[in-house]
C-alpha cells in the first residue's frame, strides 16, 4: 500500500482521538468521524486531519458517511466507536442500555462496514497512479467479547456480538486482499468511557481506576494499533489482548503497587 489512508471512527476522545494523532503522525490521512463536531473541529485544527460528524446509530448519517467516504478514498478503516452503559446485574439492567450498547457497538460497525468496505476494495486494484494493494479493516472490541463478569451483561453481549460480526467477515472476505483485524483491550484510562457508562457520575467512573497502578492509555493502545497497521499488508494480525499489567483477568485487578515476591 503505497499511502494510508484510514477512516478512524471513535475520534472525538479517546482511542479513536488517539489513534488519529499516532496516524497523522505516522505520515498517513486520517477521515476522523465521531457525533461532535467542535471535537473534531478541534482535533483537525491540531493535527491536520479530515473530519466528518455523523451519527453512527443514523441511517442519514451514515448516508453521509458513505459519500465522505467516497471522496476520501480510504484504503483503511479504523472502527473504534462505541462503549458501554450501565454496570448492574443483569436484572437491574435497562432495554434502553442494552439497545443503547448493540447499537453503537455492534449495529453500528455493521452499518460502517457496509458504507466503506466497497471503497476498501476498489482502493486494492490498481487505477490510475495508485498501484493497489492491501486494504484493511481494525475493529476495537474488548476483552469483555470473551470473558463475563458480573454487571457487564449488555456490554458483555453486544462486544461479544461485534467479535462474531469480525470474525465471520475475515472468512467472508477469504481470497481478497484485505485484512481484518480484531482488537481487544482490558482496562483503558480514558476521559470518558467510563463517565459515559456511569452517566456522568465521576465518582463512579474514578473508582473503576483507582489505586491500579499503570492502567493502559488511549495513547498506548493507539501505539499498539498503528504499530499492527504500519506492518506489510499482507500480514494480518488477526487478534490483539492488550491488557496493562495490573489486570491479569479481565476481573483481577491488583489495586496498590505491583510489587516483585521473594
Ligand atoms: N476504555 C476502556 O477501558 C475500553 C476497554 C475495552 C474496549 N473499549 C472500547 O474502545 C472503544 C473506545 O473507547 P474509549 O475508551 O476511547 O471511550 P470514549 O472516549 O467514550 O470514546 C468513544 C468514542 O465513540 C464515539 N461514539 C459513540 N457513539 C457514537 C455514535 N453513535 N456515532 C458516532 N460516534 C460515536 C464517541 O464520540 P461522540 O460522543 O463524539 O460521538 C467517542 O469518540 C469503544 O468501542 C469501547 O467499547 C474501551
């Protein structure tokens, strides 16, 4: 792939944000999308990016994605949009939280990949002055797609659903160039993942992290992103658990200082 250029979704905060600057300073374009306009606005005045505020749970949004989409040409698309609401037992839990959850991770990566996977494959066949290539297609999962915990049921169930939607497209998409890359973090320090899943409480957000020593940042796992993204086209690493150190199971979380035995 002679030039990179990646659709990142998620990237007004967060791992989306980040993954944009690691990209922009990678040398590559990056089309950032995500609802909030002055957000992106923000980010784009800072790093030269291209932006689109779309809606990914709309269908006249994403219609709108489609066409930007188009106009951009990307060899690449970064699905990082989503997150969680709520933490009770699942009989506590909302219909509104859990639509909520398949909707922005698992309906919306569908509607996404509908949008741009037909412009992914046209940027592999070789046009005028672009010779083709790879493309690819990264999604950000989590570790909570394959291990339960107590109080993530919807989140448990929707991320769950979004690796399935990965995993059947990578067999779907079996003797085309293009690879399709699944990535799952545990615990990630971000402003608002958390915020949003306690509605704003910030007490309750603080807690998730408190005396967990080194939890990741959306800088490292950006890092780790564009680091599989930089590698060869036609190497696919097909599945990433990134965890921080501190959170050996998706539900052990050491709180306090790590400290060597013996
Ligand atoms: N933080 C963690 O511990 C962790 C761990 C594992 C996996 N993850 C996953 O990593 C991804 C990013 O998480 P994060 O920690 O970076 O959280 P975040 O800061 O809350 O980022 C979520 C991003 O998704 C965008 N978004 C949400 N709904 C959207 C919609 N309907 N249409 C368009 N954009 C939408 C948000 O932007 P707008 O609000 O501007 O639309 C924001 O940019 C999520 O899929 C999350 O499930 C996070």
């Amino acid at each position: 792939m002679s030039e990179k250029r990646i659709i990142v979704t998620g990237a007004s905060s967060g791992i989306g944000e980040a993954v944009a600057r690691h990209a922009v300073a990678r040398g590559w374009q990056v089309l950032a999308v995500a609802r909030r306009a002055e957000r992106l606005e923000a980010l784009a005045a800072d790093i030269g990016c291209e932006v689109l505020a779309a809606d990914l749970t709309d269908e006249g949004d994403i219609a709108r994605l489609a066409e930007a989409a188009a106009a951009f040409r990307p060899t690449s698309l970064v699905q990082v949009a989503g997150g969680a609401k709520g933490a009770a037992h699942l009989a506590e839990t909302t219909i509104e939280d859990w639509r909520w959850m398949f909707e922005s991770n698992v309906i919306a990566a569908k509607r996404v990949i509908d949008a741009v996977l037909p412009l992914l494959r046209a940027s592999t066949r070789p046009s005028e002055g672009a010779p083709g290539g790879y493309a690819e297609i990264m999604v950000v999962t989590s570790i909570a797609a394959t291990v339960a915990y107590a109080g993530g049921s919807g989140y448990n169930a929707a991320k769950s659903a979004e690796k399935q939607l990965v995993d059947v497209l990578r067999l779907e998409l079996h003797g085309e160039p293009i690879r399709v890359m699944e990535v799952a973090p545990g615990m990630v320090w971000t402003e608002e993942f958390s915020l949003v899943r306690f509605e704003g409480d910030r007490a309750k957000a603080d807690a998730v992290y408190k005396d967990v020593q080194d939890p990741l940042s959306a800088d490292d796992v950006a890092q780790v992103m564009t680091d599989i993204l930089a590698l060869p086209g036609h190497v696919s690493i097909d599945e990433t658990i990134i965890k921080p150190v501190a959170q050996t199971h998706p539900w052990m979380v050491h709180r306090g200082p790590l400290v060597a035995k013996g």
